[in-house]
C-alpha cells in the first residue's frame, strides 16, 4: 500500500475570509460531514475487473528503459526494445512510469500513476494512462449486472477540462529523479466501446471537456450478465487516461448525484 510518496493538495486560502474570532474551547456537534457513500457498481482500475488488452503485445514485451548522464550534466532518458540498464517496477501487472516521463503516457504503453490524488480508489488512488496511439491496445472495465433494466454508466476523470498533470524539465530535479513542476497536458476524445453479449455501442467522451469526477456516458437498457467498455488508445490528444467506471440503476442516479441526469438516449 505504501509504495511511494504520495502527493497531497494544500487548498488555497481565503485571506479576505479568515476569521479574527477567539478560538471555540468546549464541545459542540460537529457540522462536518463525510462524503455520501458511493451507490452502484464502481470498477476501479485496480479491481479485478480491469484488463489491459494488446493486439501487438509480443512487441512490448522486453520494453525497458536507459537514465544516462549528458556531459552538460543533464539527464536523458532513452527507451528501447532491447537490453537496458534497469527495468520498470510494476504495480499489479502495469509497469508505473518513473516521475520524469510526465504524464504524457510516456510512449505507447498502458502504465499506472498514482500521482493524482484526485483520482478514484478505495486504498490507494491511481489510474493507468497511455500515449496517443492507433487504437490496437486497450483498456477493459468489465462488470456484471445483477439485474435487467435501464443502467446508467459514468465515467471518472482525475482532471478537469482535459488538463493532465506533465512535469516540466528541471535539471536539478531529473538529476535527482524527482517530481517535477507541472504543467497542463491536452487530453481529447476518446474511442469508447461499450459491449453486452452480442450487442455494442461506441460511446462518445471528450476528454477536454470533462468535468473532474463522474461524467455521464449515456442510459442503456441492459440484460443481467457482464457488460465491457473498452478504452482504446486512439485519441487527438497526447494520452488517454483509464481510471474507473460506474453503474448506476436509473432509479438511483439522483441519489448517487444529482447533476447526473437519468438521460435515456439508448
């Protein structure tokens, strides 16, 4: 659980808001309030439920990669298919990308992060990402409904507005292998298909317009049994991001969250 380091988000503060009260001192009830418990079926990108699947897998099977020191004293990273000098650490079967890639995807391979703390997860908040390539590997969510009827199916995004977090050279920093600044990185559409026994659909998601958390993919009307979305790597943007699916039964889905919708356009 505790694999590395993990990056919290510090809010920004209000001055003009600030309160120049004494201090409480006693007991009073408390106003705060958890999160409302999550309703229908999430696959989280650590679940049992996520796959990776490559059309070419035999060509990534000995990817590695090179850190080497320059004569300016900058580091470089060099990828290749052969012999290197070390190989990726992998987190339950995803190698996870060294900081100094950014988060571009890095090249043309399903990697896990875990440098969003925004993203889903029950343990440990992490999401797998690729660069933008031809559409010959994917990303499964596979889930089973317990009951026919109309289900909705939202998608999680840890950004907003389609801004990925990429790092930024810093020479001081990649030769220390640290995190670096960030800066934004596009995201865009998506090539999203949706499967249930002999029936599919492809979906339509724009990454450069999401919101940061659910976004609302469609209402299906669905048999009981497994159901599949597939995430390939084709996209306009840089990379593509998988994190973590919902099902919601329509009759739920204002008691899930009220901004989604129960839109019935399948």
């Amino acid at each position: 659980m505790n694999r590395k380091a993990l990056r919290l988000d510090i809010p920004d503060i209000d001055f003009e808001q600030r309160s120049l009260a004494d201090p409480f001192l006693g007991v009073k009830p408390s106003e705060w309030a958890t999160l409302p418990i999550d309703v229908g079926i999430v696959v989280d990108d650590l679940d049992p439920g996520f796959a990776i699947e490559y059309d070419d897998a035999d060509q990534l099977s000995n990817f590695q990669f090179q850190v080497a020191s320059n004569d300016d004293g900058a580091t470089s990273v060099t990828l290749s298919m052969g012999p290197s000098s070390a190989t990726l650490e992998m987190d339950q079967g995803l190698p996870v990308l060294p900081d100094i890639f950014g988060a571009g995807g890095g090249f043309g391979m399903w990697t896990r992060d875990s440098n969003e703390p925004r993203s889903w997860g029950k343990y440990r908040r992490t999401y797998a990402r690729i660069a933008a390539g031809s559409g010959s590997r994917r990303a499964i969510f596979s889930a089973t409904l317990p009951q026919a009827g109309m289900w909705q199916l939202s998608y999680h995004s840890p950004f907003v507005g389609g801004k990925a977090r990429k790092r930024k050279k810093d020479n001081e920093r990649i030769r220390r292998l640290r995190a670096f600044p960030v800066v934004a990185s596009a995201l865009g559409r998506y090539d999203l298909t949706l499967s249930a026994g002999q029936r599919a659909w492809p979906l339509e998601f724009d990454a450069s317009a999401a919101e940061r958390g659910w976004n609302d993919l469609g209402t299906f009307d669905l048999t009981a049994g497994t159901v599949r979305l597939s995430i390939s790597d084709a996209t306009e943007g840089e990379s593509v991001i998988a994190d973590a699916i919902r099902w919601i039964p329509v009759n739920e889905v204002e008691s899930a969250n009220p901004r989604l919708s129960a839109r019935i356009d399948r």
